[in-house]
C-alpha cells in the first residue's frame, strides 16, 4: 500500500517528509499529522492516512486526535507562565495557593515537587470511576486529602493521570479559571490554534478515532491482569486511576474515544489537538512564533531544570525520564532534538517538544497507538535532526 501524503514542507527537508511517509508501513488504517516550525515559520505541516477506520474517513489538515500526555507539556506551560508573570513560585508550598493539599502530611510539598513527579500522588488510594475523573472537583478533592503514596524526599514516580489534575488545581487557584480556559485564553486564542483541554461539542466532527496496535493491547491487557492491592502495580493503578478507565484506556466506543471524555477537562492526558497547533505553541515557547511569545528565557532556564531524573520509586527497567517544572527533559527514554530540548510525549506514539538552540517546535500526533519499540517519531526526529 502506497500512502499518499498530503500538505507542504520547505526544501531541504525531504528526508523528513521520507520518514513521515515510512511511519506507515504497515499501518493500513493509520492516520496522523507532522508540523515543525523553525523561527516561527513552518517547515513541515504534513498529514496523511485514515482518521476514522469505521468510515474510511481521510485525516485531513484539520483533523485533532488526543495526544494523552502531551497534555501534561501544555500544562507545564501555562504553570511556567504564571511564575513568569510573578503570581507563582516554584519553591513556594503548594499549600500557599491550595490550602485543602496541605492535609496528611503534605503541607512540605513545593509547586516543584508537585510539579517534576515528586509528590507522592501518583495514583488515587481509593477506586475512582468514570462518573468521578468526570468531575473535576472530585477529582481534586480527593487528592488533596490523600495522604502520599511514599514519603517527600525519597524519590519520583510518573504520576500519569493524576499530575492533571494536580497542575490544574494549582493553576486554577492562582488563575482564577479552569485549566482548559485558562488555557484557552492564554495560548489557543493568541496563537489561533486548534488546541483543547475540554473539547467543545462543536469540535466533535473533527476529532480522529483511536486504535490499538494488537502488542500494545496485550501489554494492557498483561497489566491489567496483576493484582491491583500490590505496591508493584501502582504503575497500572496510575494509568487506570482503580478501575475507571478501560483496561486498555481505548475501546472502540470507550475510554478516550468516548465524548464524555474527550468533552471533560483532564489535563493529565486529555488535550485534543492538531499537529499544526502543538508545533505552533511549542515553537511560541522558544521563539515569536504569529506574534506570540509564550516563554521568556529565564522563566524557560527556571522550569527546563533537571529536578526528577534516574529510577523510580517502583522499579522499572531503564531507561528512565528526565524532568523538569513537568516538562520531559531529552534523555535515553525519549530522545528528542539536542540535550536542551523539552517537551512531553504521551501514550500510543505522540510527541512534542521545542528547541531553544534550533529555535523550532514539534510535534507527531497519531490515531494508531503503539507501546514499547515505537520508532516512528524517533525516526522522524532523527531525520530533523540530520537536515538542521
């Protein structure tokens, strides 16, 4: 099967356009989109596949999927953008915005903690169901009165859903709005962008179906099968926040397919968005990018800092992330573009990330969600890296 691959990029990175078109071997119903912007301009904005395999419906340049933890980047970057703005600290209590997070023992911990995987809330201790991660308040109640899963100061472990809500609480606090329209108005309408934490039922038609490659299934499916009251199992337990998402987090109808979902505000792993738009925001953090810059240096030398980095509290095998103030700093687990490079990836294949030395922002967004050994963004990147 021939792809045929849609959009524009400037000469000199046909090598790049080459690995976007080999991402798909294999994949007959794939679909997903490339953007890089270099000072500002665009480069590459490329589409190509399937966005909807029950319809046979094309990806097209409009076309946003969920990018899961990717959401966590833009995050990073609206809690960046309130200390560069003075109305928040990295090395301030969290408690000082967010009184309630002070209970069981967590009056110590720092925005910066709480922020790089280090505040011992990486999953919820008590079952949440759908009906609860759709409710925001529940979500950062619960968290706030949950005693930590292991003590400040003894190490960092991926906190892979709950990280959303606890950057987004803080963030509201400070903000006086909630994530997705402090995130509206601060980055999405300035730059004019298709991007979303909360998709607005008017952006429904748009958004492309998931699907799971079968070996990431398995590996689901594997987790899943472990005992959920064993310390070795917070991992699975982060993910599936208990039992309210699907074991898999996509079904055909379910997980972040579902509506509900895609509608509510979850920033952990929720965000909806075109490729073009991440590059745009990303590149906004290094550089004037349609007028917009998102991130001064020293606010960006502040949050880009290594503060979580080496293996975790539950082991698991190398190698392992680097983080800053929740931004996934480059290093063996995620290679991105030089070792100043910043960003976050999130589950199934999707990445982003700016380059402050390149001046360039990235991302790689896709329906067709693959685990462990995914190479497609890696050889993109490492095409990118070979023309720059």
């Amino acid at each position: 099967m021939t792809i045929s691959i849609q959009g524009q990029f400037a000469p000199g990175f046909e090598r790049v356009a080459e690995a976007f078109a080999a991402a798909f071997a294999g994949q007959p119903t794939m679909g997903a989109g490339l953007a890089v912007r270099v000072a500002g301009e665009r480069v590459v904005n490329l589409w190509a596949g399937i966005a909807d395999e029950r319809t046979g419906a094309p990806w097209q340049e409009t076309t946003a999927s969920v990018v899961f933890s990717c959401t966590k980047g833009l995050a990073s970057i609206l809690a960046a953008r309130l200390v560069q703005e003075g109305r928040l600290d990295y090395e301030a209590p969290v408690a000082r915005y967010w009184p309630e997070f002070a209970a069981a023992g967590k009056g110590e911990v720092l925005v910066k903690h709480l922020l790089s995987h280090k505040a011992g809330l990486s999953a919820p201790d008590v079952d949440a169901t759908l009906d609860d991660i759709l409710d925001w308040q529940t979500m950062v109640s619960r968290l706030a009165a949950q005693a930590p899963i292991w003590p400040l100061g003894s190490g960092h472990a991926y906190h892979a859903l709950t990280h959303g809500w606890l950057a987004g609480e803080l963030i509201r606090r400070v903000a006086g709005q909630s994530v997705g329209a402090y995130f509206a108005d601060t980055i999405a309408a300035p730059l004019s962008v298709a991007a979303w934490i909360g998709l607005p039922a008017r952006e429904r038609g748009r958004v492309a179906h998931l699907q799971v490659d079968p070996g990431l299934r398995d590996l689901w499916a594997t987790e899943a099968a472990k005992p959920l009251d064993g310390p070795v199992n917070w991992t699975y337990r982060a993910m599936t926040l208990g039992r309210a998402l699907p074991a898999e987090l996509v079904t055909p109808e379910g997980g972040f397919n579902d509506p509900r979902v895609q509608a509510a505000e979850i920033p952990g792993a929720g965000g909806i968005a075109t490729a073009d738009a991440l590059a745009s925001i990303w590149s906004a953090t290094v550089t004037e990018t349609d007028g917009v810059r998102l991130l001064d240096p020293a606010t960006r030398a502040l949050a880009t800092a290594v503060q979580s980095e080496g293996p975790p509290v539950f082991p698991e095998p190398p190698p392992h992330a680097r983080w800053g103030m929740g931004f996934q700093l480059d290093s063996e687990a995620r290679r991105y573009l030089t070792s100043r490079s910043f960003g976050h990836d999130g589950a199934g294949g999707q990445v982003t990330f700016a380059d402050p030395d390149a001046r360039l922002g990235f991302a790689f967004v896709t329906n067709w969600m693959i685990g462990p050994g995914d190479l497609r963004a890696t050889r993109i990147i490492d095409a990118l890296r070979g023309v720059l």
